[in-house]
C-alpha cells in the first residue's frame, strides 16, 4: 500500500536518512535509530508525521520497534538507490503482476524454508499477527505486503529480493489497488488469512516443498478473485 500524499515526504525523508546513516557507516544492522523528537528536528516535521512514517517503514520490514527499548534497523538494501528506482513507475497489468508473482514467490518460499533465521521466522510471524489483528482494508493491505516481503527477504538472495521490489512496487499502481479493492469480501480475507497461515507453518517446519505449494495455492487463488478463472 502506497503511503499517503501527505506523508510520502516524510517517509521520503526518513528512507532518505536511514540510506544515509548506512552509507556512510553510522548504522548498521540491529543498530538503534534516533528517538522520535530526534526525527522530528532532523525531518522538520511532527511527532504524529514521524510516528507514521515509522509505521509505515514497520510494514516494510526496514525498522523493527520494541516498547520500552526504542526502534531498531531492520535488513536494508546495501545499494541505497536501489528501492527508490524499485519503487519507481512500472508499466504492466495485473495478469502480468500475477503470473511473474507465481513464477518467483513460491520458489522464494522454498528458499525462505531453508534459509530464513530466527530473527527472519519472528518477523515473519510478527507481520502475520499485525495482518490478521487489522479492522480495515488499507491496514490488512499493507501487512500483506509487508508478510510477503518478510518472506522474500528470509530466502537471503539479494538478486531475488530486487527482482521481488521490482515486482511488489507494480502493486502500488492504480489499476492494481482498483482491482483489488473492488474483488475484496470478508470471505476472501479469512481465505487469505489461512493462505498466510499455511504458508507461515511450512516456514517453521522448515519444509520447502509445502511452503513452495502453499505459496503457489495462494497466489492461485487471489489471481481467480482478481482477474476470474483461468
């Protein structure tokens, strides 16, 4: 899910920021980030602007935030132009999103069962959690982005997470999010929720052949709600 226009700049900024900080060696992986009213002098914006911006960056997996200890880098790209240009405009349609979708994500999946850590496995989890606890659409949307990135990054091949930002920025486009919107019932979002569920449950079992076919059964069936039987 696309931020919204009035916070996009400051979500810019933030990502801005955090590339910079990484860059030139003043954070790292795990690391601790500046408070809120730090961000808010340094982004010239307001604590309820930065505290978005913050959940907004949660739902991509690039900070995590602990109650009581503060917020912390998550894994970020180690070019910081790359989501930028991976965010930038992508000319295709939704048959095309979802048949490259069922080419790279189940086999992604098989690669996060085999590789993802703990630290991969509880993000994962937390994400899943944040997803099914949602009341509205926006809010399951971004959390369902955000899953599916988790997994990607859990498969630790960098080749393949920049083919999957490459692919996941195309859901930002308008046609996709009209579409979408427009097929979404309560009854798709349970089917959806034990998709994930499934899926999330073959990762901790470590077992890459029903990760891979869960991930394929899902991805099935949200391209038969979006676009009807093929």
């Amino acid at each position: 899910m696309a931020a919204p226009v009035a916070l996009a700049p400051v979500v810019a900024r933030l990502r801005r920021l955090l590339d910079e900080s990484v860059a030139a060696g003043t954070l790292g992986t795990g690391a601790k980030i500046p408070t809120e009213r730090e961000l808010c002098d340094t982004l010239q914006a307001s604590r309820t602007a930065v505290r978005a911006a913050l959940a907004e960056l949660e739902r991509e997996g690039r900070i995590t935030r602990h109650v009581g200890r503060g917020t912390f880098l998550a894994e970020l790209e180690a070019d910081p132009g790359l989501p930028a240009a991976a965010r930038g405009t992508v000319q295709t349609s939704p048959a095309e999103i979802m048949a490259t979708r069922l080419v790279l994500e189940p086999e992604i999946a098989a690669l996060a069962a085999r590789h993802a850590t703990q630290a991969d496995i509880d993000h994962i989890g937390h994400c899943l959690r944040r997803g099914n606890a949602t009341t509205t659409y926006d809010e399951f949307e971004a959390w369902d982005s955000a899953l599916h990135r988790a997994i990607a990054t859990a498969a630790h091949n960098g080749l393949l997470l920049r083919l999957f930002d490459t692919m996941n920025a195309a859901r930002d486009l308008p046609v996709w999010g009209s579409i979408k919107r427009r097929s979404a019932t309560p009854e798709r979002r349970r089917g959806y929720e034990c998709s994930h569920a499934d899926i999330v449950d073959a990762l901790l079992e470590r077992d890459p052949d029903a990760a891979r076919e869960h991930m394929r059964g899902h991805l099935v069936d949200v391209r038969t709600n979006l676009l009807g039987a093929h």
